[in-house]
C-alpha cells in the first residue's frame, strides 16, 4: 500500500495520548468495539510462534495503537505492516478510518481498501478463529461497496461476502459491536438499493433485522458515537423521512459525545457537520 501523502488528523489530540501504563488500563473501554485483545509478548507468541523478540514484538506494537489512538494514522500503519500479519486489525483499521475521513482522492482511497481487503484474506487464512481477520474483511469491502457504488458492488457478488464475514466474526465474538452495527448497516443498505422482496429472497436482509443489530450495538456501546451513527443511517435508508427525526436524534447522541480517541473525534465532528448542515 503506497501513499504518496497522508494527510495529517486535524483535531487537537491531547487528550488522547495513552502513554506508558494508561494504555493497558484504557485498552477494555478504547476496544469495547471491537474486542481487540491486547497485543502483549503471551499473544504475540500465540499468533508468531517463530517470532525472535515477542517483548520488542509488544513494545512496537502497542506503540503503534499508541499512535493509531492518537490519530498518527501513518505511524500506526508503518509499524504494523513491519510487525507483520499478526497485526492486521491495526493497520487495517487505521488505514481504513484514515482512508474513510481524511483521504480526499477517490482513486487512492479505493486502493487503500484494496489493500486492506487482501491483507484480511489473508488474516483470514492464517488466523481463522480471530474474530476481526473476518470483520475486517467485511468492514473493508462495505467500504469498497460504498466507494464503487453499493448497487455496483452487488453485481459483482461482494454482499453475500460481506455477509459471510459478518456472520462468522459473531460466531466468533457475539459482543462484537462494531460488527453488530456493520451487520445492521448491511441490512438497511441492501434494502435500500434493491427493495425488501428481493432483499430478502436474495440477500437475507431484513428491516427488523437491521434495527435490532444497530441496537444491540447501542446496548454494548452507548457511547460509541459510530453506533449512534450508523444507527441513524439505518433508519433513513430503510424509511427515509419517515423517521427523519428519529434519525437526527442518533445524530444529536453521536454530537454529544466526549470522544476518547481519534476515530471518535472523527466520527462526533462528522455528526456535528452532518447536523450543521
């Protein structure tokens, strides 16, 4: 993955430095969303046995989170592409958050989710009980989806992809509440794009369906300004002004949010602009 300029996080980020021990206490309340085990020398010897160094293998990786939660999007991607697959969910999500809200050419963004999407096949070859090889895999190819055209990406099969990784990263992981709000999300888009009749018989999407996985997300993850998000796209792609207000209200929580690292900064400003707008 070659980028020629990453754009720098534009948000003071002090508040979201998690020096020395703070990152190990914070790390439960940071990776509420995504069940991301902490990344100390016992796991880097379950995921790397031939690994030389695990305590070095640990000290650079956990710095990389360090700079992934402070919004040093390219540090963070750097160093988890040196430490090798073991580090996937760090450099594909760093990439992809990057590559979501700051990278501004369309043609680069698309290759970063590229690159992400092979890097977690390959996550998903080698480590197939960890539950994010396969929810990044699906989070990149929504992305992807979103990025080409949901209805483009249908044509070319990439809903019942996302679909089967969604499912087996919630086999895996059931309070997964990123994937829940993915899950959910996935749902109210392919209504959306093809209707409820064959949206159901094609794709397994259902309204009800999409509801309830935004939810369970809100229930793991009320602050979490993404749930809130995406649990307001949800209900507008599936009845549009209809619950408008219901909408903006998800909107009003993501806004009101204190973020406790970049990605939620990202995400509350996004909420605030939406509802400036």
């Amino acid at each position: 993955m070659q980028i020629q300029h990453w754009t720098d996080f534009p948000h003071q980020n002090k508040a979201f430095q998690y020096d020395g021990q703070s990152l190990a206490k914070s790390w439960t309340n940071l990776h509420k969303g995504d069940c991301e085990p902490f990344p100390d020398a016992e796991r880097v010897r379950a995921l790397d046995p031939g690994c030389a160094d695990p305590e070095e293998t640990a000290r650079l990786w956990q710095q990389a989170w360090r700079d992934y939660h402070a919004g040093r999007f390219a540090q963070a991607v750097e160093k988890a592409l040196k430490i090798g697959l073991c580090a996937h969910a760090l450099a594909n999500k760093a990439s992809g958050i990057y590559a979501d809200y700051l990278e501004e050419d369309e043609g680069q963004r698309l290759a970063i989710y590229q690159s992400g999407i092979e890097r977690a096949e390959a996550a998903v070859e080698a480590f197939p009980d960890d539950p994010n090889s396969h929810y990044f895999h699906a989070f990149l190819l929504g992305r992807y989806s979103q990025c080409i055209s949901v209805a483009k990406a249908l044509a070319q099969g990439v809903g019942g992809r996302i679909r089967q990784s969604l499912d087996r990263t919630l086999e895996l992981a059931p309070e997964h509440a990123e994937a829940r709000t993915a899950s959910g999300l996935y749902h109210a888009e392919i209504i959306d794009k093809v209707g409820k009749l064959v949206g159901g018989m094609t794709y397994g999407a259902k309204a009800d369906k999409a509801v309830s996985e935004c939810e369970a997300a809100l229930k793991i993850t009320p602050k979490a300004p993404i749930a809130h998000i995406e649990y307001g796209n949800a209900l507008y792609l599936l009845y549009g002004d209809k619950r408008i207000d219901d909408s903006n209200k998800a909107y009003e929580q993501a806004a009101g949010i204190k973020p406790i690292d970049a990605m939620q900064k990202l995400d509350v400003e996004y909420a605030r602009g939406y509802l400036e707008g």
